[in-house]
C-alpha cells in the first residue's frame, strides 16, 4: 500500500508541475491535476489537503532537486572563481532548458506576496538556495571577513534576486537572449 501512495503522489506531482508551469497556478484547479494525473480528487485531498499544499509539495520537491543538481556538480570545483563562473553558467543554463521550473519559481514569487504561507515556504526556498551559494563562492580570499566587501552570502542572495529578475524578464519578453546578459555582468562584478 505504501508503494502505491508514493506512486500516486509522483503522478499528482508529475501533473500539478505540467499544468502550473503550462497555464499558472492561479488557472488550475485540483479537478484539472485529478484528471491529468489521472487519480480521484479525494487522493489530492489525501495527499496534500488543500490546492495551496499541493503546490507548496511540488516548491519543495522541485527545491531538493535544484539544490542536489547544484552540489553534484559545483562539489568537484576547486576554486571560487571557477564557481562563479559555473554559476552563471548554470543559471542561465536553467532559464533557457528549463524554463518550467523557472515560470513555477515566479509563480510562487507573486503568491509569497499575499499568503503568510507561501511567504515562509517562499523565504526558505530563497535561504536554501542562497546558503549553498554563498558555501560555494567561499575560497579564504578575505571576502568573508573584510567590511569593505560583499560578504559571500550577500552576493548569494543577490544571486537568486537576479535570477529571479532575469528569469522573468527572458520569459516575459519573448525568450530574448539579451535578458541573459545580466548574468554576464553579475559574473563579472564577482571576480
């Protein structure tokens, strides 16, 4: 039985992504992830209680997994500045293959705004991702301790601000390259 709930949750999961990254949180309904999902409502309800659980489930799976991709792939990076460099890369790599998990990002940015729950489910995913960044940008160059520089964890969180200003802008404006430039600069200003 408990394998079949994990399998069930996977499909309810599998779906809400689909449909809320394809047409918005605000325009699905748990009737439309029942039937994608091809599952009972009542399993939803089960499963995650409320559409606003549902959606919070699916934030923190997607989280784990970006956060997992990170540190598989950063972990064998020597040098900070060869971090920086992977980075940037990386961001702009995801807005552009993976657009989906960006429109779910901006999503759950704009619902954070109205909903005390959203807001603190929204500020741990932003403290996580900015934690792992900042772990990876230090490299005992100083930067840690020197009041006239950007701590590592304030660069992080500028970071995750402009990937979030950037993700919108390139899906907001048509998938224009040129929204990816700022990336670039942030790169720069960091070495």
């Amino acid at each position: 039985m408990r394998r079949q709930d994990g399998e069930t949750s996977k499909k309810i999961l599998d779906a809400a992504r689909g449909l809320i990254a394809e047409k918005g949180y605000a325009n699905v309904s748990m009737r439309d992830v029942a039937r994608e999902a091809g599952v009972a409502l009542s399993q939803i309800n089960y499963h995650y209680k409320s559409k606003d659980g549902l959606f919070i489930a699916l934030i923190r799976e997607v989280k784990e997994a970006l956060l997992g991709d990170i540190r598989a792939k950063v972990g064998a990076i020597a040098t900070a500045e060869e971090r920086v460099d992977f980075l940037s890369e990386y961001a702009k790599k995801m807005i552009v293959e993976n657009p989906d998990i960006h429109r779910l990002h901006i999503d759950f940015a704009n619902l954070a705004i109205w909903s005390e729950d959203f807001r603190c489910e929204y500020d741990a995913l932003t403290k996580d991702i900015a934690a792992i960044i900042a772990e990876y940008l230090k490299d005992g160059s100083g930067r840690e301790g020197d009041k006239d520089e950007a701590t590592p964890e304030e660069l992080a969180d500028m970071l995750v601000a402009v990937k979030l200003g950037v993700s919108t802008q390139y899906l907001a404006c048509n998938k224009k390259a040129k929204a990816l430039k700022s990336i670039d600069l942030i790169k720069k200003l960091l070495k």
